[in-house]
C-alpha cells in the first residue's frame, strides 16, 4: 500500500513539474499599436509560446514577439513588437502586383486577414531575397506599420516568442 501512496505522489509531483514548465513557456504581451489589426488590436494581450535563441523554426504566417534590431527606426522605444512572418531565409519578396498583394516567389499572396487601405495604394517595395538567418515581417495593418517593408529584415534569433491561435 505504501508503494502505492509514493507512486501516486510521485506521478503528482511530476505532472505537477510539467505543468510548471508549460507554463514558463508562456508569456502574454500586451499589443501596444494597431499594426496587427484587424487581427489583433491594439491593447489587446496575446500569449505567446517562449521560444530560445535558435529554436524558432520559422515559417510563414506565424505571428511572432520579437526583440527590434538596434538599426536605425526598428528600436525607438526598445520595446518587444508583433508582427507577422511573411518570407523566410530564401523568399523573394516585393510589393505589389495588380491586385496590391504581396508578392513572395513570383505568386501575389491572399492575406484576407490584411487591414483594407485607407490611404489607397500600398506603399511598394523593390524585390529582396530574405538572407540566411533572417525574416521579413509585416503588420496586417500595413499603413500603420514600422515594418521590414521599412526596415528590412529581422534576424531569426531576435525572435522570443509565437503568439498561440
């Protein structure tokens, strides 16, 4: 019976331990600008899956935290950004084709979860095959954005989290 007791405690202790641990892979974040929007507005807390230097997989469509880079207009203020990954080391990316859509690998995206223009034509850019160890990170709110479009790409391993779904 006694072997019994310790077993049970012992699976508690453990199930316990690894629900601690899913947890300290999560952390929210506060959205404290309207560049996701409509997807995520502003004021808004997401959670996000923590990630490590180097054990972000990146893939397009995620919606990432990252660190800006120190480079001129990714860091004004220092704090963490959200945005999305549109191209990943090896994409060609430009803007627009007829339609406005983003262009990655000759094909123009459908990103129905795009903020429509307010302003009219989208501010364009020349095509840019995104370097290894890099990703080219947009805002849904494309107008509002202070984006790659911008500032060119973000290193991979400024990502530090992957906003949950």
């Amino acid at each position: 019976m006694r072997k019994i007791v310790v077993l049970v405690g012992l699976v508690v202790s453990l199930t316990a331990c690894g629900s601690l641990g899913d947890d300290a892979r999560n952390k929210p974040y506060e959205v404290n600008s309207p560049t996701m929007e409509p997807t995520i507005t502003e004021g808004s807390v997401v959670t996000a899956n923590v990630v490590k230097p180097g054990e972000y997989q990146p893939r397009t469509g995620d919606i990432v935290v990252f660190d800006p880079p120190d480079s001129y207009g990714w860091n004004p203020d220092g704090a963490s950004r959200i945005l999305r990954v549109v191209a990943v080391p090896g994409d060609t990316i430009a803007c627009c084709d007829a339609q406005g859509r983003i262009i990655r690998n000759g094909t123009g995206l459908d990103e129905p979860y795009v903020k429509p223009l307010a302003f009219g034509d989208p501010a364009t850019f020349e095509p840019i095959t995104v370097p290894a160890g890099k990703l080219y990170l947009l805002g849904d709110y494309r107008e509002a954005a202070n984006d790659s479009s911008h500032n060119g790409p973000v290193p991979v391993e400024n990502v530090i989290g992957v906003v949950k779904r």
